[in-house]
C-alpha cells in the first residue's frame, strides 16, 4: 500500500551515536517533538535489529537520524523494514520507506496520525503500512514473537527476541527514563517531572493516562520470559530486566481500566 500523497517528513533532530548492545542488536537515542502547541521535544529510542543470513535491518520505533547518523546506519546492514509497535509512535516510518524502500509493518487498529488524539478510521492515516499485524503474524526478524496488548487505546505491541535469554523491545508501555537527558527541552522536563516520567523501570504514565489499557494485561507483560528490555523511551535495561519492572507492574498503574 502507498500514501495518498507525497509526504512532507519531520526533519532530523538531535541523537545520539549507535550502540551494539548484544550481536546484531543496537540502539540510539534521540529528541522527538512532541505535536502540542509548548515546543516540547523528549527523549525517543530506537533499536536497530539485524538478519546476519541476509544482513537486512529492521527498525523499531524508528527515528530519523541525521546524514551523518545515516551513514552509521547504512555500515550496518540494508535498511529493509521498519516495525511499528507504539501507538503514539511512526512519525519517522514513511521516511525510510522513501528513503531506503523499507518495508513498514504496523500493528492492525493503529492509525498514522500527527496528532495525540486516536482515531480507529484506518482511512484517516496520513500513510499506510505494507503490512498489518495480528497476534501469530510472522515478524521481519528472526526468531522474534509479537505480543499485542488489545486493550489500550491506540493499541500497543511488544516484540520479544528470543537470544541473551529474552531481549523485550517495547514502546510507550515499559520505560526507563530515571532522569531527564540532553534530549529533553526546558518545558518537556517540567511537564514529565509533574507526570512521574522520572522513575527507573516504569509504565509510561502518559500512555496509562491517555491509552487506558486493562490492568491484567499490563501485568500479563510478567508472563513473558525476558532478561532485558529496550524501551521507545529511556535507557535500555540489561540484565535482571524482568524483577526490575515487577514492582511497578504488580503496583497500582493509575490510569488502568480494573474491569
């Protein structure tokens, strides 16, 4: 599928450098801008996963790099798909189609939209996916399985790799954000600071606010067998990842649906 009309992309903004974390795993951080009328940016992260059969990437919770960051980017394989797992996220995703004639495979229920309000209208998107996903769909990346939580509003998914005993890539859902980092402007920092972004191994709170998933599914994410976890926000978590998040998953999660 294509977009209705050429796209105008967000530019680049500042990042940070590649990191391998684990064989043919990286990730970096960078600024997103927020779209509310204060110009608030935040930190956002993606992780880059590679194929080494056919040295094709693929990108989760994609985020423009710079020309530079690019370059980076292409040394370490074909840019080949980019994998939506965020509601709220995929303002980057036509980019690297146009770019690098990615592939992009969103979640089915998720809507491209500029904006933080939802929609469930798929029509409404400013782009469509190549491909949509469903609980089972088959993943770009090898030996990876996608766990979708239903009930937020956008709904969210979670891609578990099964290597280093269990590397949970996530969006919105868990975060690591202890403190603010350079990426984050001065009216962002007061804005998270009221919200309680500001905490290790945490749910995201705005994404309790506004998504409102069922409590039982959220802690659900305890089922799943994992060691680490690369968030869309915040630092990657290595080792122990699961009992470092168990405390706020089985806490209160303000914001859930209890029913």
């Amino acid at each position: 599928m294509s977009t209705k009309e050429k796209l105008e992309h967000p530019k680049a903004l500042a990042h940070g450098i590649i990191q391998k974390l684990f064989d043919d795993v990286w990730f970096v951080q960078g600024a997103v801008k927020m779209p509310m009328l204060l110009p608030m940016k935040i930190s956002h992260s993606m992780t880059i996963v590679k194929n080494p059969e056919n040295n094709a990437l693929t990108l989760v919770n994609a985020m423009r790099l710079s020309e530079d960051g690019l370059q980076e980017l292409a040394a370490l394989g074909k840019v080949a798909n980019v994998l939506r797992i965020g509601g709220y996220h995929g303002k980057d995703d036509g980019y690297y189609r146009e770019r690098f004639g990615a592939k992009i495979y969103a979640i089915k229920g998720q809507v491209y939209t500029r904006k933080m309000d939802t929609t469930t209208n798929v029509d409404d998107g400013y782009l469509q996916p190549d491909y949509w996903l469903e609980e089972g769909s088959a993943l770009p990346i090898n030996a990876a399985t996608l766990k979708i939580l239903k009930t937020p509003n956008p709904v969210e998914a979670l891609v578990l790799l099964e290597k280093e005993g269990g590397i949970l890539i996530t969006g919105d859902s868990l975060q690591n954000t202890p403190a603010p980092d350079r990426f984050v402007n001065f009216p962002a920092r007061i804005m998270m600071k009221k919200m309680g972004f500001y905490k290790q191994y945490n749910v995201g709170p705005a994404w309790l606010q506004f998504a409102k998933p069922q409590l039982s599914e959220v802690r659900a994410i305890l089922d799943l067998n994992f060691s680490h976890v690369l968030p869309g926000h915040g630092d990657p978590v290595i080792g122990d990842a699961k009992e470092k998040y168990r405390p706020v998953l089985e806490g209160e999660l303000k914001g859930c649906h209890t029913k």
